[in-house]
C-alpha cells in the first residue's frame, strides 16, 4: 500500500529528518513544464537546506517541446519579456529516493511562485491547486485513477527510421497482438523487477500491470487517490520507466501513436467527487441510483471536451490515435460499460460509481489532463448540463466529434471562454501560444508520405 500519503502533512523539518534518515547527499529540485518534462536543478544537500528553493527564468516551464517560446505577441502578456525569475518552492510531501542514482539521492518536486509569493498560473501544478480548490471550496475532494499505457521499443537513434518492438528473454521480437497474455509480459521480467523495485523505493501508488493490444504496448494502473498526488505519481513514474528502460538496452514511449498500424496509447482516467463531511460519492443519491451530479459532469465533459482537446491530445501526433475502430474514442458519447464511447460509466456499487475519461492520450501532461478533464465536469455541475442519452450500441459507428487536428484542437480551445475562466486565461494563453510554435515547427517539416505520393504525381 503506498506510504507516501503519510507525507501530506510534512513541514520542513519532517523533511530534513526524512533527508538525514537516509543520508541523503545531493537532490534533484524538479518542477514540471508545459510538456510534462522535468526542469530544475541538482543541488548538495547542504544548499538545499540552506536555500530551501531556487529560481529559474519564467520560461522554463513555458516552453514547447522542442525547447522554443513565441517571439512576440500575446504570450508576453502574461510571460516577462525582461525574462524575470520563478521562485520554486519545495513541496517536502513529493519527497522520494531515486533509487538508481549512485550515491543517497532523492528527488523533490517544486511549485512556482512569483516575487510577490502567488504562484505561477500557468505552470502545470498551479492550474491542478487551482481547480482542486474549487470542488475544496464547496466541501468536495475530486477521487482520480489513471491508466497510462505505454509501449517498449527496440533503441532507436535515428528519427528517420520507424520504430520496432524490443527483442524479450526468449531473442525474439513480438509480431504479433498479445491483449493481456501473461507470457508476453513475463518476456520483459528482468525490466519489470527493476519497475516495480523502484516504484516500491519510490513510494509509487501502482497497481496492476498488463499487457495491451499492440506489439510491446504494456498499461499500468494506479491506485486511486486525489488528484495533485496521482499527478505527480504518473510525472515520476514516467521517467522512471525510461530510465529501467535504458538500462535494458530498450526505449520506453509514451508517444500517442509511436508504431503505425498499432494501436495508440492513452492514459484513460477514472473520476469521482466524495463529499468531505459525510464520505459521499456525490455520484450516487443514498438509495443507490445515479445523481443528478452524475448526470451534470457528464453533461460538462460532453460539452466542453472538444475544447479540452489541445490539452488532451497535445501533439500533433496524438490525433493519429484517435481514429475509427483503433480502440480510440473519435466521439463524446457516454455509456455504461462501452468501451466505444469516449466517456465510459463502468460497472461499480454505488459508493464507487465513477466516469472515465478514455480521449486522453499518453503524451498529455499529467497535472493538465487532470485539470482539464475536471474543470470540464465542474462546468458541468456548476451550469447543470444534462448530457445527451446514453449511448447503448457502437459508437464507432458514427460521426467524429472531436477535433481531428492541432491546430483546430486550438482554436476551439481558445473559443471556450468558461474553460478559460476556470483554467486561467493567463494558462490558456501561455499554454495555445507555445502549442502554435510547435505547431509551425512541425510543418517545415516534409514528411515520408509526400515525397511517395505526391513527389512525381501533382
């Protein structure tokens, strides 16, 4: 059962006897940008202790992936053009060993701040504090449960070279599906030993591991928690499946689509709301049936989902994902039980009755598809939108209603101004500005397919 719970309280002092507990000598001050990749610093241990924080300019966690920001425009109305320093602050509850450093290491993820002491609006873990203390506010605790999939990969250092599923024990690659065989995950034992050896020093809530439809595709669960704690759970989690990966000469993907013709990894995530006086699933009225709230965050997801795209799918590579008959949802249809939907009610008593969000994609930044998704249900209740009926057949069948690119991710992001009002405006801004610089990126880029088909054809 996972321990760092007992961490929520933590003061500093708690901190520094947990640092002196294990000897620890030097740590890794980490914050999360925009991509979900950690910035920050190595510090000795007697700086940490002396500083406690550090500052780094405002756009380190304001970039995109490729490491660039705008030029100009409206993104230098939230972000300094004097490129101003953050003050990072310590969260001594995120505080874990990193069990494959050489000597005592540990690991402590930060929270940005301006000078006048408010956080960063637009750093990911201010936008998730941001909307987690509106269900606070109204005496509710938003109850989450990720499912991240991920596929291993053959090394590959060259980009213009297609990704290959990694060869197991047995020599062999996978050529084939292997939807939750045993035998194709036991192929990756020696990798997984090291996995669950570090999760279990790193104080990981994991649960169960599988393995997925595609060729080297795995998912693992996570116990559920609230939502600021799963966030930095998934962040952490992440890197270190890289990092076992690594030193099984194999790359661990959480890319949307890395391998064509394969299946797409998500990161479905379960959601409930209990109230915090009485315990209450507020999604279940006392006799059992669902509440009206149920009903209303559904309404909120249907409505505002396709705004929430950009956030979910942040790529251009995430909407390869989202195609017809690929166990991707392509629409924002509900149901009991559907796997076809892209917003599932699955089988559960009363007090567990929960909703899944399955249009997120692998490569979402954890703490925004988390705010994202229940700011969407909060719109929901807050507005009482009934959703629409309940869809009982395969919703595969019908039409797309999702964005199936960016760029128009983007612009309908832009236009959903109560998203933006719950969000931030100065998060949308940031967060839609680096998402166009990315965008312009991508397309100088020529691809495969154009010089095949269109090279010696137009």
């Amino acid at each position: 059962m996972n321990t760092q719970a007992s961490k929520s309280h933590f003061t500093f002092t708690d901190l520094e006897h947990w640092l002196n507990e294990r000897r620890v000598t030097e740590i890794e001050c980490l914050v999360p940008d925009l991509t979900g990749v950690a910035r920050g610093k190595i510090l000795p241990r007697q700086k940490f202790t002396e500083d406690r924080g550090m500052r780094l300019p405002e756009v380190v966690v304001a970039m995109g992936v490729t490491g660039e920001f705008p030029e100009q425009g409206p993104y230098y109305d939230v972000i300094s053009p004097t490129d101003r320093d953050m003050h990072l602050r310590p969260d001594p509850s995120t505080v874990r060993i990193v069990p494959w450093a050489t000597d005592p290491t540990a690991q402590v993820i930060h929270d940005c701040y301006d000078r006048e002491g408010n956080l960063v609006t637009y750093a990911p873990r201010s936008v998730l504090r941001r909307i987690c203390q509106l269900y606070a506010d109204v005496g509710w605790q938003p109850v989450v449960a990720p499912e991240l999939e991920f596929y291993l990969v053959a090394r590959n250092t060259d980009p213009d070279v297609p990704l290959k599923p990694p060869v197991g024990r047995s020599g062999r690659s996978e050529t084939s599906r292997q939807a939750y065989s045993i035998d194709a995950v036991n192929e990756f034992d020696p990798l997984f030993e090291d996995v669950y050896d570090y999760c279990e020093k790193m104080e990981l809530n994991v649960d169960t591991l599988i393995h997925e439809v595609g060729a080297g595709q795995m998912e693992i669960n996570f116990f559920h928690d609230a939502p600021l704690g799963l966030a930095d759970e998934v962040f952490l989690f992440k890197r270190t499946v890289r990092e076992a990966a690594l030193r099984h000469n194999m790359f661990a993907t959480f890319m949307a689509k890395p391998i064509a013709g394969e299946p797409g990894s998500a990161m479905h995530v379960h959601q409930s709301v209990v109230d915090k006086a009485s315990g209450r699933n507020i999604f279940s009225n006392p006799d059992g049936t669902p509440s009206k709230e149920f009903f209303w965050y559904i309404g909120g997801l249907q409505k505002h989902l396709p705004s929430a795209m950009a956030l979910f799918a942040p790529y251009v590579n995430s909407y390869r994902r989202l195609a017809r008959f690929t166990a991707a949802p392509i629409n924002i249809q509900w149901g009991t039980d559907n796997r076809t939907v892209g917003i599932r009610s699955p089988v559960a008593e009363p007090q567990a009755r929960r909703i899944e969000n399955r249009v997120i994609g692998a490569d979402a930044n954890p703490y925004v598809a988390l705010a994202a998704t229940l700011a969407c249900g909060w719109l929901g209740i807050r507005n009482r939108i009934e959703p629409n009926p309940e869809c009982k057949g395969d919703a595969y069948l019908g039409e797309h209603q999702l964005p199936r690119s960016l760029g128009e991710a983007l612009t309908l992001l832009r236009e959903d101004k109560e998203l933006a009002e719950v969000l931030g405006a100065g998060f949308v801004t940031v967060y839609s500005e680096i998402k166009e610089v990315e965008y312009a990126e991508f397309m100088k880029v020529i691809s495969p397919w154009e010089r095949e088909h269109l090279l010696l054809h137009v």
